[in-house]
C-alpha cells in the first residue's frame, strides 16, 4: 500500500481580479528584485499553514473542512498597503478584522481537534495575516532597496472571502485542489412588533 504524504495548506483566495493584480506585484518582484518564490502560488492569505496528509487521509479532510465551511459567514477583507517581516518578506498587508482572527483560531483548533493538524509554530506567535509579494529568494539587499520603494505605497482592496480554499504542493509549486464555500446562512433579525 502506497503510504504517499502529499502537502496541503489552507487559504483564503481573492477573487480573479484582485488575484490577478497582485500577481501582477509578484511578477514586478520577480523581474526588478529577482524574487519569484511568491509565484509558486496563487496570492493567498494563509489560514493553515503547510501540513502532510496521508493520500488516503484526503477525503476526510475534505470532508472536515466541507463541515467546518458550511457553519461559517463569508468573510469581509481588506488589503491595504505593504508591510514587511525583515530582513526578507514584503507583503501586502491584511486589516486584522475580528472575523479574520476568529476564522483564523477556530480552523486551527478545528483541525487539531478533528484531524490531529497542528502548527506548533503559529500557535507560539501572533496571527498576523498578510498576502506575500515577495520572500526567502530575496536577498537582504534586494530586501532594502524593495521596502524603501514599496513602504509608502499605497493599494487598497476590498473583497468578501465566500470559500476556504485547500491547496495542494505538486513538488514544484501550490495549486488550488478544492474550495469550500462559507455557506452559513446570515442570521435573520427579527423585529419584536
């Protein structure tokens, strides 16, 4: 029996035309400041980070989060200029809204309770939830120059995340394998007459 352990992680995806123009930022990094390691995915913001699964474990997983998505509200996003963990990472900074953390700490426990799915390193710091432009492949001086040009600059997005989206490593870069819509209802407000 084939024990194969692929990697998964969980994200939040903006839509086509927000995804696009922040690729569009990523290629610029990749040309100007040769940093192309934030190309091997689409732009995201990380909700699980990178995790094995056993093959066969898969569709319980997905199942896993089918559960957990259908008892969720989309989510409001808004993006908002650029922010850096130096001496290495320029991202596209995320307001931490209330839902965002929230969404953030219930998947987490979520998994570590249902399927045993822990990061011991993001539960030790800080959600700080961000959509990378650029990371590891830049140099410390590329680093410098980029943050001097990107630090005031502004850009500001607003979007509704409406899926969890699980991506898959296929050994050379992430790829979408399967959304999973935040499909609770709102709750409806009733006016005592």
């Amino acid at each position: 029996m084939n024990q194969s352990k692929q990697r998964f992680f969980i994200a939040l995806v903006p839509p086509p035309d927000i995804e696009h123009q922040i690729t569009e930022i990523q290629r610029y990094f990749a040309e100007h400041y040769n940093s192309r390691g934030a190309l091997n995915s689409p732009p995201h913001i990380t909700l699980q980070p990178p995790f094995h699964s056993l093959a066969e474990d898969v569709p319980k997983l997905e199942e896993s989060l089918n559960q957990f998505s259908a008892n969720r509200l989309p989510i409001p996003v808004t993006l908002s200029g650029f922010a850096a963990f130096a001496p290495r990472v320029i991202y596209v900074d995320v307001v931490k809204s209330p839902e965002l953390l929230e969404i953030h700490k219930d998947l987490m426990s979520y998994l570590e309770t249902n399927l045993g799915i822990v990061d011991r390193v993001s539960q030790s710091r800080p959600f700080v939830p961000h959509m990378t432009v650029a990371f590891r492949d830049l140099t410390k001086e590329n680093f410098q120059t980029a943050w001097l040009e990107f630090a005031g600059r502004s850009l500001h997005f607003e979007f509704t995340a409406s899926a969890l989206t699980l991506l898959l490593h296929d050994g050379s870069r992430w790829n979408i394998s399967k959304k999973f819509p935040l499909a609770a209802e709102p709750p409806t407000i009733i006016n005592p007459s």
